[in-house]
C-alpha cells in the first residue's frame, strides 16, 4: 500500500470541509486485516464544538441494513428460519396481500418470501407519493408518526404487519424495489427468537465483536461524542442541523425507540462497524469469534437479480453492481466508471456514509458523513480511486 497516495483523500475531504459542502468527516482504509489509514476531519458537530474523533458516533441510516442480512443468516444457521419461508408464517399482516394492477388492487399469486425480502423483490415500497404503491405507504407511515406525536409508538412488529397490510407495488419476484424489506426482516428475527431486534443484535453480534458503541439510539452519557446531521438550506445557502427524521426513525436517535429498524435504524462508530467489517471479510469470524459461516457469506456476496429484476435496479451509483442480501455485489468494473474489483460488496447510508468491501484485495473502505442526501456519489468514487491506486 502506497501511503503517499492514500493521503491525497486528505485534500479531497478538506476542500469539501472548506467548502461547506460538508462539516466533517472520517475515513479508514483496512487492508490485509490492518488498519492502513484512518483518519477524522472537520467538526462532529459545529454548534456545540464538538470535532471529529476516531469514536464519533454516526447515523448509519442504511448501512443498517448489511448487520441485519448478516443477522438474517445467522438465524438461518440456527435452523429457525429459511430462505424459502414465507413472511405470512411470522407476520399476519402479510396474509391476503393485494397487488396493484392496471390500477386496480387484486390478490397476489405469490407470498413473499424471506428470500424476496432480502433482495428487495417483494414488492415492498417506502413512503413515497410520487407512484401509486408508494402513496399507500406514505399515507400508513404518516399515521405512524401521528400515534408517535399522541403518544403512542408502535413496535418493530406492530410495523412490519403495517408494512404487509399496504398494496405491494408489483407481483412478488417480479420486480426491484429499495424498500422497508430490511426493517421487515427485523421484526421477523424476533418472533422467531422471541428477542427484540435490539437485544438480537447485542447478544448474537454487537457483544461477541466488541462493538460496544453500536444501538439503535445513543445513551445521554454518549452523546457529547454524537455527530450533527446537516442539512443543506438553499435560503440561507448553508448547513444547517436537521431537525427532522424519516422511515419510522424516532426521537432524533437519542432516546431508546419502540421501532428499531432494520433497514435504517442503527448508530455505530467507524471503530465498532470496522469490527463488523473485518468478520465479513475474512470467513465469518474476528479475533476468533465466529458469526457466520463460510457459505453464508457466499450467499451474501453474489448478485441475486435475475435480468428482468434489474432493469428497475437502475440507480446511478449501482452501474456495474448486481445486488442480494440486501448489499450491491460488483459484477462489472468496466460499467462502475471506476476502479475495483469484481465480488466487492456493501452499501451505503442516507447521510452520504459508504462500506466497500473487496475479498480479492482483502481492502476494505468505511467512509463517514452526516449530511442529509450525503454529498454525491462523485465524492466516492474519488475517494475509491485514490484508495485502489494506492494498492
């Protein structure tokens, strides 16, 4: 690994730092199991002073979603769950679902399974009133909030049975949908362990790694290392703290919440999800500690998505990658516009915070912001190429 070239990402973060485009940062690069480059920048949070350290806490926002895949098959380890399983065996809200088609709402031919979840392909929606699927779960998540502003939060299970009562957006397997799949799998979890997700988490991954600063809400004792989420204002032109929140996400992540959602819900510091991370890489386990085995993670790291399902995978930054487990799979370096390496996987979160994993360089990159929207997908490509050239 070329140091001096890994340190040209520290312009490229600082010039966006002195451009206001984001307040701060961190990134650290692993490779071959250590810890190559790892690096903070700018301020946590501006009004209160807070700066950049390595154990900031952060909003994962969807890099949630790469704990609970890896939760999802340690379950399926356990022999309590399988792939094939459908959701309606766990969530009675997924029984007797309707489909829109042509406009009209008629029975669905096919259940979703856990499979299908996993993928995205159950035709699931977030809220999201510019197509008609998502209307319906826009209006449903709208209520949520109302009975969370009365006083009356609904759990991660109570959800997930909302979640299946909407109309999906089109027959299951027949499609992709970025979706609450992943906060749906989490309520799963717990009826057949009969744990919250939270505790789930804690006892079968958080607590064997290490990863003592991870949960679905930050502790009052915690929060002086809490990061700001910004927002971009265009009145003012500058950004501002967000004082909003979204996809059943609760109490601005400072309060322990009824919904702990599996697709949105975690917060974590680079030092805890590097631990994460390393298991992935490397067979399952870290520092002895197994979590998942050797074929679960094969399954987790290959594209699922068959060539009609990704005509609707169509986002700008997945060019070059197939998806399963609910994690992108490069499957084309060319098509990425970008350097890589085919098999690299993970994902990423709202706020602009990226996972890459890449087992044929045993290379691993965690990059952090708290901006809503994050700051372009440009940004990571840069920040890729300065790493992979640097190999």
């Amino acid at each position: 690994m070329n140091y001096n070239t890994l340190k040209k990402a520290d312009e490229v973060i600082k010039s966006k730092i002195d451009g206001d485009e984001i307040k701060g940062a961190s990134l650290c690069v692993i490779h071959k199991g250590d810890t190559v480059y790892f690096r903070q920048f700018g301020m946590a949070d501006v009004e209160r002073n807070i700066p950049m350290t390595e154990d900031s806490i952060f909003r994962c926002y969807s890099m949630t979603k790469t704990i609970t895949s890896a939760a999802v098959m340690t379950v399926v380890e356990k022999g309590l769950l399988s792939l094939s399983d459908t959701a309606d065996m766990y969530l009675p809200g997924f029984r007797d679902q309707k489909v829109l088609k042509d406009g009209e709402l008629v029975p669905v031919v096919n259940k979703v399974t856990i499979q299908n979840l996993l993928d995205m392909t159950a035709g699931v929606t977030y809220p999201d009133a510019s197509f008609p699927a998502g209307t319906y779960m826009q209006n449903m998540i709208d209520r949520y909030y109302a009975d969370l502003e009365a006083g009356k939060p609904t759990t991660t299970y109570d959800l997930a049975n909302r979640i299946g009562q909407q109309p999906l957006e089109f027959e299951p397997g027949e499609g992709w949908r970025y979706s609450f799949c992943a906060d749906v799998l989490g309520a799963i979890i717990e009826v057949v362990t009969g744990k919250t997700y939270g505790e789930y988490l804690k006892e079968t991954i958080f607590e064997p790694l290490g990863m003592v600063d991870t949960d679905f809400y930050v502790p009052e004792d915690k929060q002086n290392r809490f990061m700001e989420n910004y927002e971009y204002k265009p009145e003012s032109g500058k950004l501002e703290p967000c004082t909003w929140q979204h996809l059943g996400l609760s109490y601005m992540h400072k309060k322990k919440p009824a919904f702990e959602s599996g697709g949105a819900g975690l917060v974590s510091t680079v030092g805890d999800y590097s631990r994460f991370v390393q298991m992935m890489m490397h067979g399952g386990s870290y520092h002895g500690v197994r979590i998942l085995g050797r074929k679960s993670l094969e399954h987790m790291t290959m594209n699922h998505l068959t060539p009609q399902q990704l005509k609707m995978y169509d986002w700008e930054s997945l060019r070059g990658y197939g998806y399963g487990d609910l994690m992108r799979q490069m499957t084309d370096v060319p098509a990425s516009y970008g350097l890589g390496s085919v098999g690299e996987f993970g994902w990423d979160g709202w706020l602009g915070s990226y996972v890459a994993m890449d087992p044929a360089e045993d290379l691993a990159i965690i990059y952090v912001i708290q901006k809503c929207g994050g700051n372009g997908y440009r940004d990571v490509q840069v920040l890729r190429n300065i790493i992979y050239s640097a190999l």
